[in-house]
C-alpha cells in the first residue's frame, strides 16, 4: 500500500490552515503551524512532501522559512509553494529567488489549491522514480 503524501501548512490565521486542511485531508496526510519556528521543527520531524507557506507570519516571516528550509540537508528538496495575499511582481520574485516552487495568490479556489498540488506532488514522484 502506497504511503500518503505530508503536506505542512503554514498561516497565521489559524482559520485558513483549517480551511486548507479540510480541503487536502482527505487525499494527504496534513500538520498545520502558526509561526516560522513552528514550522522549522514540524519539518523537521514531520518530513513533509510538500509546504504550503504563508509568507506573513509572526517572528521570521515566510521568505527566511524558505532559506532555512533550503539551507537545510534533510529538507533543501521539499516542495515549497509560497501562498500569499501579497501580489506585486516583487514578491512572487523574491520567492521563487529564496527558494518557492510556486506561488498561489490568496484568496485561492478549492480547485486551484488541489491542482496546484497534485500537479507538485506528481512532479515529486516523477523525479523520485527517474533518479
């Protein structure tokens, strides 16, 4: 039996965490966290396939997460999608220098959410299976 994928949410309203959760438990196993730290040690422990990362959260916001999860041996390949309500052209950029896969704009459809990370947890296994 295959393994379910672990994805890591990460927002500071806990509201939206809960709402992505409901949407992606029924296809993954998903751990919610609230600041940057939090989020450091559940990847740690947890090994998630995938992050889901807000990039406005409370101490280190979602752009230092990202370094450190890069920087990190155990976790530098993990998929990082940087999920924000912030749009400037700027701050996509950052992210994806910092690190990110993809960026998903909030408010997000249910739809978009899934398909976005299907399609990364594909790739995953795609690349997995060809290395």
């Amino acid at each position: 039996m295959q393994q379910r994928k672990k994805i890591l949410t990460v927002d500071d309203e806990s509201l939206n965490n809960e709402i992505v959760q409901e949407i992606l438990s029924p296809d993954y196993d998903v751990k919610t966290a609230t600041t940057g730290d939090e989020a450091l040690r559940i990847a740690l422990d947890f090994k998630p396939d995938l992050i889901l990362l807000d990039i406005m959260i409370p101490g280190m916001d979602g752009y230092e997460v990202c370094r450190r999860l890069r920087a990190n041996s155990a976790l530098r390949d993990t998929t990082i999608i940087m999920v924000s309500a912030k749009e400037a052209i700027e701050d996509k950029v950052k992210g994806y220098e910092v690190g990110a896969s993809d960026y998903i704009s909030k408010p997000f459809t249910e739809e978009s959410l899934r398909e976005s990370v299907s399609f990364f947890l594909r790739k995953c296994v795609i690349t997995d299976s060809s290395s």
